[in-house]
C-alpha cells in the first residue's frame, strides 16, 4: 500500500503568516488522486483539496493545494484564527486508499 | 445541502459485531458511493471501504474478512457490520460519500465514538 509521510508533524505559526505543509508518497500518486482535509477537535475532516489542487465546494482561496507524483504542498497563504487544525493528506490512486498521518498546526 | 446521519452501538465488548448506519439527506442517493472511515483515539485515519447503490464495494484489505457493507436504496441508508471486534477496534467511526471514480471523501458524517471492551 502506498504510504503518506506528512511533515512537519507540528507547525507553531502566528496568525497572518503563510503555512507550508507537505505530503510525501512511497510511491507514484496515479492521476494525482490526492486530497487534502482539515479537522479540528471533535469533528468530522473536512474536505479541503482533491485532485491535488482543486478546491472544494466553499473552501477559501488561501487553501491551495499542488505538487504530483510522490510530493504535494498543501499551502495557507495567510492563516486565520480558524485554520488552526490538524490537516491530513489522502491518496485514492491506488487502493487500499490511506492517509498520512497529519500534521497539526497550532499557534505560536 | 448533503447531510449524513449516523448512529450505532457505542459499547461493545471483545468479540462482538460493530454495527452502524448512515443516512442521507439531500442530493442524489445513486450517483455516489458511500464509505466509511475510522480515527482510532488520537489518531489518524484509516479507511474502512465503501459501496454503491447496486451494491458493489471496495474493501480495505486489512478489514475484509471481518466487514460486511449493505445499502438500502428505500431509506438511502447504508450500514456497516464489523464482526469480532477487539480493543484495536475502538474508535470514532465516520460515514462519508464518495465521488465515483474519484475516492475521495467530500461529506462526511458526524462521527460515532465506539469502544470496546475486553
């Protein structure tokens, strides 16, 4: 199975500033089937990207998603109180699907 | 506006059957399929498989000898059984639908919190 390596696990930002996310594949991602969620405490994720640069139906413009064959980005241009969250990327090229394991941004 | 509602046993003890079921509300029922994932506590998550109204499924390997998806295309509801549960088992477990063709997760369910006992 494919497996996804996020990084950093944890990302201390202030309000404002750009965030950087990564998503590394063992292997070749097919068609660049991969997507992007949110998820905060207690709650369902949240479909942010797919198709590795497609925004989801409302999602903001400072979401932006690229990359393709083993390296994605998901990247926040300017964070608002309310993108502070864990985000996970998901591949769907090759079953089983699978997720990374997230990574957390908090404020700093 | 697409919603799922979720709902199922939240205790369970070892070697029991998980079972939950999710209904939509709003959109096409047929044009999708409909899956489930699960989020051990505090961690990530892993997907459990999905279905389709003429009921063909795509299973995670892992799961497969214990998993039994159905749909029923009268309530636009789908469920899910997972036999032999143990501890590893135990978790928040989400309904979602999928694009066909495209195995992404776009609505999700909110969530049902299973745990199992030994």
């Amino acid at each position: 199975e494919i497996v996804l390596t996020q990084s950093p696990g944890t990302l201390s930002l202030s309000p404002g500033e750009r965030a950087t996310l990564s998503c590394r594949a063992s292997q070749s991602v097919m068609s660049t089937y991969l997507a992007w969620y949110q998820q905060k405490p207690g709650q369902a994720p949240r479909l942010l990207i797919y198709s590795a640069s497609s925004r989801a139906t409302g999602i903001p413009d400072r979401f932006s998603g690229s990359g393709s064959g083993t390296d994605f980005t998901l990247t926040i241009s300017r964070l608002e109180p309310e993108d502070f969250a864990v985000y996970y990327c998901q591949q769907y090229g090759r079953s089983p699907w699978t997720f990374g394991l997230g990574t957390k941004v908090d404020i700093k | 506006q697409v919603q799922l509602q979720q709902w199922g046993a939240g205790l369970l003890k070892a070697s029991e059957t998980l079972s939950l079921t999710c209904a939509v509300y709003g959109g096409s029922f047929s044009d999708f399929y409909w899956g489930w994932v699960r989020q051990p506590p505090g961690k990530g998550l892993e997907w459990i498989g999905e279905i389709n109204e003429s009921g063909i499924m795509n299973y995670n390997p892992s799961l497969k000898s214990r998993l039994t998806l159905s749909v029923d295309t009268s309530k636009n509801q789908f469920s899910l059984n997972l036999r032999s549960v143990t501890a590893a088992d135990t978790g928040v477990y989400y309904c979602a639908r999928v694009p066909q063709w495209l195995n992404y997760f776009d609505y999700w369910g909110q969530g049902a919190l299973v745990t199992v006992s030994s």
